[in-house]
C-alpha cells in the first residue's frame, strides 16, 4: 500500500522491520549526501588567499567563487523539489552527487577563476539536488515528529560537520601538494555517497497535484542572478555604474514577475499560501536573515584570516571547527531540546549568542595575527548556529501536511541556502566598499613616495584595496600595503557588525512571532502515533496543520 508521504510498503508482520531497515538506510545515505554537499559548499573558505595567488584574483572574483555554489543551488531548489517528488527523491540524490563530482573535476583543473566558477556552479546544482532530496528522502519515511525532529537534527549535524571537515581538508591539500588535490578528494567522497545512497536509500515519490512551473523557474531565475549580480559588482564597477543599475531593476521586474506567475499557477513551483501558516512564515523569514548572518559571518572570517592577514590555510581552517563543529557535537542535545523547548526560546538564543560573536568579530584588530581572539565569538556564533538550524527546518516541515513535505523542504531549503548565498553577498558588498573608500581618502595624505603612491592608486582602482594588500615587497605600490591592510581590516569590522546586526533581528523576529508554536508540535506528535481513519494497515500519517 501507498502511505500520505509517497512511501511504498508490503502489508504484513514484516512491514513493521521493513520500515525500520527504511528509516536506518536512507538516514545514513542521507547524512553522507548533505556531508559531502556541505564540504564542497566550505572548501574555498581555506583557500581563498591560495586562489588569489595562483589566479590572480580580486575581491569581487573571490566573492563569485562562493556565490557560484550558492546561486545554483538556490535558484534550482524549487525545480528540484518537484523534480524529487515525481521521479523519486533518492534517483534526485544520486543524479546530484553525480554532477557535484563533475563540478569538482572541472574545479580541480581550472586554469583560470572563470573555469573555477562553472566548476562551482555545476558543484551548486549537483548540490542544489541534494539538499531537498536528502531531507525530503527522510521525512518520506519518519513515523512521527519526535522520529522526524531526531532525524533532522541528525541531518543538520552532518551538514555541518561537512562545513568543519571542509576546510580542514583544504587546508592540509594546500600544505602537502595543492589546492587542486582537494577537489579531486571531494570527486571521491561524492563517489562514495552516490554508492551509498543508491545501495542504502528507500526511493519515495509524492507526484500527485506536483508539474513542472516553467514560468516561476525562469522569472525566479532570472532575478535572482540578477540581483545578486548588481551586489557583488557594485562595490568595485560602482553601484551608480549602468551595469549594476540595469542588474537591480531587471531582478526587481522578474521577482516581481515571478510572484505573479505564482499566484495565478495551476501547480506553482512555490505554494505562496504556505505564508500563510505563521510557523512556516515565521521560519522563513528567520532562515534568511539569520543564515545571512551566519554565513556572512563566516566568509567575514576565511577573507580575514585568509587573502587580509594572508595566513596559513591550516590555520584559517581552525576557527571553521568552531563556527561548524558544535552543530555536530551536540546533535543529542538539540534532538532532545526540539521537544522539551519552546522553538521561539531557542532560535531566540540561538541568534542573541550569534549576535554577540559578531559584534565581538567586529571589534578584533586587523594586525593582529593571532588566533585565540576568534575563540570566543567564533564558539559563540557556532553554538548559536546549532541551536536555530534545526528548529528552523522542524518547525518549517512540522508546519505542513505531509503531501506537502516535497514542496515544503524544498521551500525551507531554498529560503536557508538565499541566506546563506545573501551573506557572502553581502560581506563582500559591505566590506570591500567600505576598504574601498577608506583607501582612497587615506591615500593622497599619505607620506609615500610619488611613484608608490600612483601605483598603489592604479592597482587599486583596478582590484581594491585587496590587491594592494597582495602585492609583494618592493613591488610598485607596495609601500601602501599597511592602508589596504587598515581599509580591509575597517571594512570587514562593518561586515562583522552588519552580521550581527542581522542576526539581532533575526532574534526579534523569532521571539515574536513564534510563541505558542511548541503546542502545535507535541499535538502533532499525538496525531502522529494516532491511526488515521481508513487506512487498514494501521499506518499513521501527518495530519494537515490549521492556518493560524
């Protein structure tokens, strides 16, 4: 018989056994899929001052190499979520990890920074599939909240973890060989988990009411790489330049265009009135800002440690297990705390513990090349990260019925990895504008020889101050190395701030505007050991939550 969640299985004494082999093997290929995700989404935080080196690259090309990843991935969430639930979410998974591994081999033999940004889109798409076919793979075959909630966070710790391991990993390549070795290490693993998923994994389709919606993935798109190229550009062409301006309003007219096509759509790629649900509003709007936040924060971290200070990659890799670790570490935990804590206590603390790491981040000396002033604020902001990532998802898939579950992990995957992509984004807009203009006022004033001055001039009107900051002793302009270094050292204090910043209102918002919701959660776990009437089988499935 068919269950609610599309799952498929055998009446009889042994379904019971059946289910639990399910539950086991899909979570395990599941985790192994979102691990290696997460470790090609991390792998150039370590390695962004050796990317800069080897391929001469600026800031905003630095910025592209993570936005590539995270661009793909959101702009084809939503596809991919229909995609998953017509086909199947473990031959999604599969065909993901594929193309992630092909992604790597063009990574690993790029020749320039624009062969390395197709490996790292094609790296966002295969993860892009990944992402909501792993955690939909799982709801498909969860028996109740409690069930659901631990698989969740279990999920959520190996997306982290991979986020730890991540730059650990290209950081050790860089030291004993090259940063290329550990993209072709990331083909292995992407490999291994397609085995995995493909010998371990239930496959679970929920293709009723679910088709393709043309127009909402194009408009949605569209708009998006627009906008999001008009942020990374402005800080260097200059954000009153025509081509940032024509990005801006073209992304505003096609997400205005896609909201349209949505609300007028037989089978839109995104179901608007999911909004109205207050959980999954709430949810939402806390995933962006606050991964924003998040991310932003750690990109804040690998260009400081990394193409600012210009520090061992090693060494830019150990704050990372800091910022991603505890989300592993205390997976038990939050598994228990999803039930005994209200959601809006703990993504309230969660955000106010990472507010408070990025201000700290805001106020570190940019001279100082020391890492014990990261512990602090970068433990700060990772077990802050741990305490909002899963009550996020649970809350946003608790909050749905299940035939719903595809579009609604999709929806929730999409709104976290739009503020995972917005951080980069952001710092990079935030940070190099403000060494920008830092540089150029401090410049003419400064006692340096004319020549050193002009050159310096030169090449930062060409790269910013970041490829000042690069420049080798004696190099033309070099004598300006210490004001590039004060001006990126000022700009990403403001990036740090803006972070937590966001992450404060993020925890405004979560304070607000989801009290009581802990209520709905523990019915819904009744509902679920509940048998649901007519079904002869006994089975449970998950009843459709009220619109508040």
């Amino acid at each position: 018989m068919t269950l609610n969640s599309g799952t498929t299985t055998s009446p009889g004494p042994t379904a019971g056994a059946a289910r639990t082999r399910g539950y086991a093997g899909t979570l395990a290929a599941a985790c192994g899929a979102v691990f290696v995700a997460q470790v090609a989404n991390a792998l150039p935080a370590s390695l962004n001052g050796l990317l800069q080196e080897d391929l001469n690259t600026h800031g905003s090309q630095l910025t592209w190499i993570t936005a590539a990843f995270m661009v793909a991935v959101v702009c084809f969430e939503f596809t991919f979520g229909v995609l998953g639930d017509l086909f199947g979410r473990r031959r999604l998974v599969v065909t993901g990890t594929l193309l992630l591994a092909t992604g790597s081999v063009v990574a690993a033999l790029a020749p320039t920074v624009q062969v390395l940004w197709i490996g790292a889109a094609l790296n966002g798409l295969g993860a892009g599939a990944m992402f909501p076919g792993s955690l939909t793979a799982i709801t498909a075959v969860t028996r109740s909240a409690r069930q659901r909630a631990h698989a969740v966070a279990l999920w959520s710790g190996f997306l982290s973890a991979g986020a730890a391991v991540s730059p650990l990993l290209g950081g050790m390549f860089a030291k004993i060989g090259s940063w290329r070795g550990s993209f072709w290490v990331l083909v292995a693993l992407a490999l291994v988990s397609a085995v995995l998923t493909v010998c371990l994994a239930t496959e679970s389709t929920a293709p009723q009411g679910r088709r393709f919606d043309v127009p909402g993935q194009i408009t949605f798109a569209a708009g998006l790489v627009l906008v999001l190229y008009g942020a990374v550009e402005g800080p260097e062409s200059g954000w009153t330049a025509p081509a940032v301006i024509i990005a801006f309003a073209l992304g505003a007219c096609f997400l205005a265009a896609f909201v349209v096509v949505e609300l007028g759509a037989a089978s839109p790629i995104f179901d608007l009135t999911l909004f109205r649900n207050r959980g999954f509003a709430v949810s939402s709007v806390v995933a962006v800002i606050g991964m924003l936040a998040f991310l932003g924060a750690c990109f804040a971290t690998s260009m400081w440690l990394g193409p600012v200070q210009q520090q061992d990659p090693i060494r830019v890799a150990i704050p990372f297990l800091l910022l991603q670790g505890p989300a592993f570490l205390l997976i038990p935990l939050v598994s228990r705390l999803l039930h005994r804590v209200a959601p809006s206590a703990l993504l309230t603390c969660g955000f106010v513990l990472m507010a408070v790491g990025c201000l700290l981040c805001s106020r570190l000396d940019v001279t100082d090349r020391g890492l014990g002033a990261f512990v602090a604020p970068a433990l700060l902001i990772g077990i802050g990260f741990t305490l909002t990532v899963s009550p996020i998802t649970a809350v946003a898939l608790d909050s749905v019925p299940t035939p719903l579950a595809g579009m609604a992990s999709a929806t929730t995957n999409m709104l976290r990895d739009l503020g995972f992509a917005l951080g980069p984004v952001v710092v990079g807009a935030v940070a190099l504008s403000k060494a920008g203009s830092s540089f150029a006022a401090t410049l003419p004033g400064a006692e340096l020889p004319t020549a050193q001055k002009a050159a310096a001039h030169q090449i930062a009107e060409a790269g910013g101050p970041i490829a000042v900051n690069s420049l080798p002793a004696g190099a033309p302009g070099s004598a300006a190395h210490g004001l590039a270094l004060d001006a990126l050292g000022s700009g990403f204090s403001s990036a740090f701030l803006v972070c937590g910043i966001a992450a404060g209102i993020a925890a405004l918002v979560a304070a607000v505007g989801m009290v009581g919701l802990h209520t709905r959660h523990r019915a819904e776990d009744q509902a679920f050991q509940t048998p649901q009437p007519g079904n002869g089988s006994g089975a449970t499935s998950s009843p459709a939550i009220p619109h508040p």
